[in-house]
C-alpha cells in the first residue's frame, strides 16, 4: 500500500490552506482517512487510546444492515413475480430486486454525501461518518415502487433539516433517517399509502396489502401466516418486513456493543405490554390480534432494532434508555390500533420519543442532582 | 484502629490496561547529579523566584513562593548549584535545573516528635522546609492551603493505573517513617485519616498495621486506586468541604522531616514500559533527570517518554526531568505512522474496551501500546461507554458537556467538586469520539476555582 500512501502524500500539499484545491480539504481528507487511519499522536491527556473510532462503530451497523438489505433485495423480486403470478429461482427475483433497490440506494449516498461533504467543508470540519448508515437506512425504509426524484429530496431534506441546521452529526434531535421517511409520508400521502405502492410493479388484480393495511381495514383474516410475517416474504418497505433478518443484525448489535440492548429490549416489552392491555380490553378485532403480531408486523422490528438506538437521537442515560424505549413500544402500537390515518406507528412513535428523549434525560438527571443537595442538606443539619 | 476485614468496598465499573514491561520487583540505586523542579508540575501557582543562576543550596532551600499563597514555599530536593532557570514561551517559568554536588548538605529544621506540637507549629515546618506541596486538596487537585482544615484526609496506598509501581515494595522497611508521616496527617485533620489498601492484595505491614487511622479495604480495576474513587465512596465532598490526601512515597516525605529533621527527597521509581530493556525500580529524588533514569535501557525505536503512568502522565523529553508528583516513568512507541484501512480489518492485536475487536476474547492479554489516536475527533455521539469505566454516582456525559457550556451551577450540580481529570483519564481511553476530555474536566476544575474564589 505504499505506492498508495506515497500519492496521498504527494497530493496533499495542493488540499491544504494556501494550496490550489483548498477549498476540497475536507473531501480530501474523507477520502485520505477512509484509505489510512491518520498518523495523529496524542499530545494531552491519556497518551494511549482505544482502537475503536467512528468510522469502525459506523461500518459494524452498516454490516448488521447487511441481511435486511439481501432479504430486502430478494423479496422485491419474490413479490413483484409472485403478484404476476410466476415462481422462478433465487436468481432472478434477487436480481429484479437489484435493479430496483441499488438505483435508490445510490441516490440516497450521492445525495447525502453531497451534502455532508459540502457542509464539513464549509464548516472546516472533517466528514462524519453518521451518514455511512443513514444513507443506508434511508433506502431500506422506503417502499419498492418508490420514484428516485422522491428520494433524493426526502434524503436532502433529512441532511439538511433533520441534521445539519442543528450542527450536523451529534447535534440532531430527530433520526435523519426516521425523518426523511416522515417527511416522504406527508409530503406525498397519495403516492406514500394505500396498497399499490408495497409491491414493485404490481399486477393489477393481486392484492398488495401489508399486514398493517389489511387491519386498518378490519381484515383480520387476511393476515398473512405468523411465520411468514416473521420470515419476511411478504409486501412491505424494502428492508423491513422479514424479523429473522433483522434479528441476525441484532445479534450483531448486541455482540459487538455498538447498539443498545437495553433500548431494544425495552421497545419490545413496550410493545408487548400493550399488546396485551388491548388483548385484555378487546373491543375490536385489531385488540385481539396476539401482542407478538405487533412485533413482526410492519417496521416494529426495523425500528427497534435500527431507528430506536440511534445513541444521538435516543435517550444518552441507562435509566432514560429503559423509559424512553418503554415508551416507543407502547406508543407504537398505541397509534397502529388507535389512529386509522396512520397504519404504521413505528415510525411516528420514535420521532415522539427523540423529541422527548432530552426531557427524559432531564429528569433522570435532576433525580441525581437531588440526591447531591440532599447530601449536602443533611450535613448542615448535623 | 484494627482493620476491618469484613467491610471491602467493591467496585465494578472501570478497566485494567495491561501493558507490558513491568517493572522488576527490585530496587537499585541510581547516581544521578542533575535534577530540576518544575513549576508548572503545580497546578495555579505563578512562581515568584527566589535564586537566581549560579548560587548554592542545600535541600530545603527555598527556589521558589506562590505568588497567589506566598506562604506555600518550594525548596530544593538536593544540594548543590543552580545550574539554569529555564523559560519558556511568555517567560514562562519551566525548570529550575539543579546540579548535585553528591555531598547531601541539608537544612536542619529539626528533628521533632509530632505529637509534642501544635497544629500550627506541624504546618509551620511542613511549609517552611518545602515538604507541604505533597499535600494537595479535593476539590481541584491544588496544594492544600495551609490555613484551612479539612473534613478528612485520604491516603492512597495502591495504585491501579497501567504499570504503577507496587508501594509494598516501595515502603518496605520504612515502616516508621510511615507511621510518623500519618501521625503528622492526624495532627492536621479534625475528621479521620483513611488509609485506604487493597483488599486481599496490600500485603505490607507497614500499610496494615498503621495506627491513628482508620483502614478502609477496596477491591475493582482502575481507577480503584483514585483517591477520587476512595473519597466518593467513604466520605463524598459536598460544596464547600475540602479534603486532602496524599500518597505513600509523600507520607514517608513527612515522617523523615520529622525524625530526622531534614527535606529528604527520596524517591523510589518506577522504570516501566513496552521500550524499557529491563524495566525495575531506582532510588532517586525527587525530579531526577530523564537521560540518567532511562540510559541505554531503552529500544531503538521512536518514544514517547512519559513522566507518570500512560493514562495521566505528562510527555518529556530525554533531557526532561520526571514531575513532581510522579512515581513512575513509562517509555512506549510513539504512534505516528499510517495504518492502511485499520478502521476496517479485524485488528486481532488490538486494544480496545469495545467488543467491535477481538480484545474482549483475550482479558489477560498484555499489550504494547502506542500514541496513535486511532481515529479522527468526532461529535459525542455514543453514549453509554464513559458510564462503564467511571464508578462514581455522577453522570460522566452530563458534567462534561456542562464543562463544555461553561454552566457553572449544572457543573456544581452534576458534582464537579469530587472529580478531576485523572478520574475521566478512562472516559478520554474508551471515547469513541477521540474528544480530549482531561483537558476538558481541568478546563472546568479551574473555571470553578476562579467561580468560587
């Protein structure tokens, strides 16, 4: 890799100040630093420090999408031949699927980027890395038919207002992913719901409904098969719909340390324990559906697992962790089976919760700086 | 007071580094001629000299006095000629470099037993004779102002950072110096002395069978050995109170001064580190010149040299001398190389708190680390990984982004006056972000210090 370093060092001089391309620094230096982890030594504080680095947290949830996105791929296809009704190997509906899903994956980074890039480089700041995985949630929430021009804006939108106007990674309030899905829902309802849009190129007469549209409707009955909701073969936004494959992401989440478990854990018994206050209420058949449908339904799992533990837009306290993923679960399904206008609840209910996150944290913190003046307080008495 | 055997705080949270080049469990003795006081070891005080180049001093002569606290006094470690006043940028004072003359001429301020005077004569010759900047005072780190009195004093007599030298060994046979130092310390606390050991581990008799104190036992990994970490625990600083302490080598310091009557700067250090040929300890004093403690006994490659351990410690170079307060010197390799895609690759050999490297498979592995960052300085953006390493009950992530605004009443709120930089050194390890947080926690230890004065 010499001959690489050497063309780096070489280039160098014209990408800083003074030089012919100063305006390119920090594009210069993405690119320098994804190829090389810097020479930077320590010169305060603790002289040695750990391996770990943002690019590497950033890659490892990148690699835990990594099976939603395969399954992803694979199902457009599967649906999309299915609702014509025609069966065919693992090939051409993975490389249907392809088609589909790498154009939006890559206008989602092109345009992100962009704009990250220009910002860092107006801020004199080096590029984060958020968006290595932004720019791949963003496609895995969108549904298949979607059109390229819509998420490009939607993707813009999210950077810009979702992330940079508060100062750019770190900064934000709400999930710049969550948010560019939001933002795609309300600024084009007619395009962003019914049954037409879960299937890509759907044939006219086979019903595309998700789970989540045949119970806004009433019709429990059509539910597809518990293990096929779990599974993932069924219609619905490109990563979301198969639980297994977001479980395996999980497992490498957990394992590696990098999203919290406790965030997890916590939307899920949310979401459990109001399933089964529903079941216990039952006066419609959407309460009645088993309160583990909600967690394979819909971007429950997608969001619990990827949306939720976003650490920036999440609770930042162990004891907030619990509460506010508590709250996105019950939320959740609060919506689902409440609100008729909105079939999927996961989605608004972790935008709610990152804007009461901070409040949260808030109050779990006064509880520790109550304990301190109390402290203080006895002493004087004594 | 007896032990209590029964009562061992444990502590969970925090990390052991281990490094290796540890130092061999004997004790040389290292000639050296040339040693320096450094003011800037000494955090607030603007130094007013008081030698000037060329003249002559015996250990206990007065260099230097606090401009702010003209009654803390700073004397010399040794005898000899005051080789060279060393400035700095804004002429700052750096070093003031002392050539030994090997005759070890002291200042005579008598030989006295402690218990026969009173408070104020026990601080009056700790003072004069140069000895009291070994006690310093939570909150803010400082030298202990020597017309206060504190709720309690706190001893330390185990250290738990990377490499630190074993004060078993160090006290060995120094029993009585030891027990006069603490009886002095009673002396100058209305509250309790703690003498704090490690459960199961602080063997010596010395430690164990002091008197006039009240032994607490600890068991964790670093930073157990904070004195931070014992105050929290045992007897938590409230706004308003102050707490001194002091380490074993410093209270040894005291005891001589007392039984014999002289500053007697003697030092034990630990020469330690991945670059170290034979890592072991030496007996000095204090500030020793770094050439004449490392000699050839260092590799070839490029080093850092730290005075102090690896997490703490202050960078100096080969003609440096070792701090004030430091009892260790650790040499490891600088980092400042490029590692193709190191973000990416597996990174077996790598250390690192987080379970995205292997490390985590192999706890008892020693390594050899470098100065490398190992990444860029980001946004905070993980939570939740300070909050492993730092066992106190204060939000690590919270205080520090109060540091950061400048917040004065969330800093006092969130418990700035029971932490201080060396209590975050793990936070800075373990930070995803790269952010200096040290700095930070000092930034704001000083900016309360100035509040509240």
């Amino acid at each position: 890799m010499k001959f690489l370093r050497d063309f780096l060092d070489k280039q160098k001089p014209h990408f800083v100040k003074g030089g012919r391309f100063e305006k390119l620094h920090s594009t210069f230096d993405a690119f320098e630093t994804f190829l090389f982890v810097p020479n930077r030594v320590t010169h305060t504080g603790a002289h040695i420090r750990d391996a770990i680095d943002m690019k590497r947290t950033m890659i490892i949830v990148v690699v835990a999408l990594l099976p939603a996105l395969i399954f992803g791929i694979w199902n457009v296809g599967y649906q999309h031949y299915i609702s014509h009704g025609m069966a065919y190997d693992f090939w051409p509906m993975f490389g249907y699927g392809l088609l589909k899903v790498v154009p939006i994956i890559i206008v989602s980074y092109v345009v992100g980027l962009a704009i990250e890039f220009a910002f860092a480089q107006s801020r004199h700041h080096e590029v984060n890395e958020g968006f290595l995985v932004s720019g791949m949630l963003i496609p895995l929430v969108m549904p298949p038919d979607v059109p390229l021009w819509m998420v490009a804006i939607s993707t813009a939108f999210a950077v810009i207002i979702g992330k940079e106007v508060f100062g750019g990674t770190g900064m934000n309030i709400l999930n710049p992913a969550l948010t560019a899905r939001a933002f795609l829902f309300f600024a084009y309802p007619s395009e962003m719901s019914g049954d037409l849009i879960w299937i890509s190129e759907k044939a006219d007469a086979y019903s595309g409904a998700t789970p989540l549209g045949h119970l806004l409707v009433g019709e429990v009955s059509k539910l597809p098969s518990e293990w096929a909701m779990f599974l993932g073969n069924i219609p619905g936004s490109i990563g979301e719909t198969s639980t297994l494959a977001i479980l395996i992401g999980a497992v490498v989440l957990i394992a590696t340390g990098i999203g919290s478990a406790r965030i997890m854990l916590s939307v899920v018994a949310g979401g459990l324990a109001m399933g089964l206050l529903f079941n216990l209420w039952g006066i419609n058949d959407y309460m009645n559906i088993p309160a583990h449908y909600h967690l394979i339904m819909g971007g429950f799992a997608f969001g619990t697992v990827f949306m939720a533990t976003d650490p920036v837009s999440a609770a930042q306290t162990t004891r907030g962790k619990y509460i506010y993923g508590f709250l996105i679960g019950m939320i959740a399904v609060l919506i689902r089976v409440f609100n008729p206008a909105y079939p999927e609840g996961m989605m608004l209910s972790i935008l709610l919760m990152n804007v009461f996150a901070p409040l949260i944290d808030h109050y779990v913190v006064q509880s520790n700086i109550k304990k301190r003046l109390k402290r203080a307080r006895a002493l004087v008495k004594a | 007071m007896k032990v209590d055997m029964s009562t061992v705080t444990k502590i969970k949270k925090g990390l052991n580094i281990n490094l290796i080049g540890e130092a061999e469990k004997v004790i040389k003795e290292l000639k050296c001629d040339h040693f320096a006081i450094k003011p800037t070891d000494f955090i607030g005080v603007f130094p007013r000299i008081l030698i000037k180049e060329g003249d002559v001093v015996k250990a206990g002569t007065p260099l230097f006095i606090d401009k702010n606290r003209d009654n803390i006094v700073f004397t010399s470690p040794v005898s000899g000629k005051i080789k060279e006043i060393k400035r700095g940028a804004k002429r700052l004072l750096l070093e003031i470099k002392i050539d030994a003359d090997g005759k070890d001429e002291y200042i005579d301020f008598k030989a006295e037993n402690p218990k026969l005077l009173s408070r104020e004569q026990v601080i009056e010759k700790l003072r004069v004779s140069g000895v009291w900047p070994f006690i310093r005072q939570r909150p803010y780190s400082v030298i202990a102002d020597p017309l206060a009195m504190p709720k309690s004093i706190f001893v330390s007599t185990f250290d738990t950072a990377p490499l630190a030298p074993d004060n078993d060994l160090v006290v060995h046979g120094n029993g009585d110096d030891f027990q006069t130092g603490l009886d002095v310390l009673a002396m100058l606390t209305t509250g309790k002395v703690h003498l704090n050991i490690e459960a199961d581990i602080t063997h010596s008799k010395v430690f164990t069978n002091s008197k006039n104190v009240q032994i607490n036992q600890f068991s964790g990994p670093h930073p157990t050995g904070n004195v931070g970490v014992q105050i929290n625990k045992i007897d938590p600083i409230n706004k308003g109170e102050v707490v001194w302490y002091c380490y074993p080598q410093d209270v040894l310091t005291i005891g001589r001064l007392f039984r014999r009557g002289v500053y007697d700067a003697s030092r034990v250090i630990a020469v330690c580190g991945s670059e170290v040929l034979s890592p072991a300890y030496f007996r000095t004093k204090t500030g020793a010149a770094v050439e004449l403690l490392i000699k050839e006994n260092v590799t070839q490659v490029n080093k850092r040299y730290i005075s102090g351990n690896v997490l703490t410690g202050t960078q100096v170079s080969l003609d440096g001398y070792l701090g004030f307060y430091h009892n260790q010197m650790t040499v490891i390799p600088e980092g400042d190389y490029f590692e193709f895609l190191g973000w990416g690759l597996p990174g077996l050999n790598k250390f690192s708190m987080s379970r995205s490297f292997p490390a985590f498979l192999f706890k008892n592995r020693k390594y050899r680390l470098d100065t490398n960052y190992h990444g860029g300085e980001r946004a905070l953006v993980m939570t939740g990984q300070f909050e492993k390493v730092f066992p106190f009950d204060i939000y690590p992530m919270q205080l520090l982004k109060a540091i950061m605004v400048e917040d004065i009443d969330l800093m006092e709120n969130l418990g700035i006056y029971e932490v201080d930089e060396e209590d975050f050194a793990l936070c800075e390890v373990v930070d995803t972000s790269k952010t200096n947080i040290q700095e930070i926690v000092r930034k704001g230890l000083d900016l309360m210090r100035k509040e509240m004065s």
